[in-house]
C-alpha cells in the first residue's frame, strides 16, 4: 500500500544576494519536493511532504533553520477539503 504523505508550503525569507544559496540548500533536502525563487514579501518558497508531523517538524527546524541566509519562515500546511 501507499504511503500517505502531507504537504506543506513554506515561504522563506532570506539574507540579501542569499537566495541562490538558500535555493541549492533547499534542493539538498529529501523532502523538498519543489522550490522557487519568487517576487513579492517572500524570497523563495518551497514544497515539502512528509509523512506525519514529526517529520514535519524535523525538517522545519532541523534543517531548513540551519541553512545559512535564511531569515524568516512561513509554513502554509495544505489540507484536503
């Protein structure tokens, strides 16, 4: 059977001239599915699944927190309706 994964959006602000960096350390996480750099208040957002959410905080805190060049974070968790 298949594993049921969530998905969450995050919006990330970076460091100045940061993004390009931010952008390939977000490509080496395993459960970022997707990313951009984007125009507006936030710098680049990215699309990560999980399969629960201890997952979810792991890689939140874990390892998005510990890229260098990243400011603020906003996580937009998705749900089915």
């Amino acid at each position: 059977e298949g594993l049921e994964l969530s998905t969450a959006f995050v919006l990330i602000k970076t460091k100045p001239m940061m993004e390009s960096d931010v952008y390939r350390a977000l490509l080496a996480i395993e459960n970022v599915v997707e990313t951009h750099i984007v125009y507006g208040e936030y710098d680049l957002a990215a699309r990560i699944d999980f399969a629960d959410d201890n997952e979810m905080s792991k890689v939140l805190i874990g390892e998005f927190r510990k890229i260098p060049g990243v400011e603020q974070t906003e996580t937009l968790i998705a749900v089915e309706v």
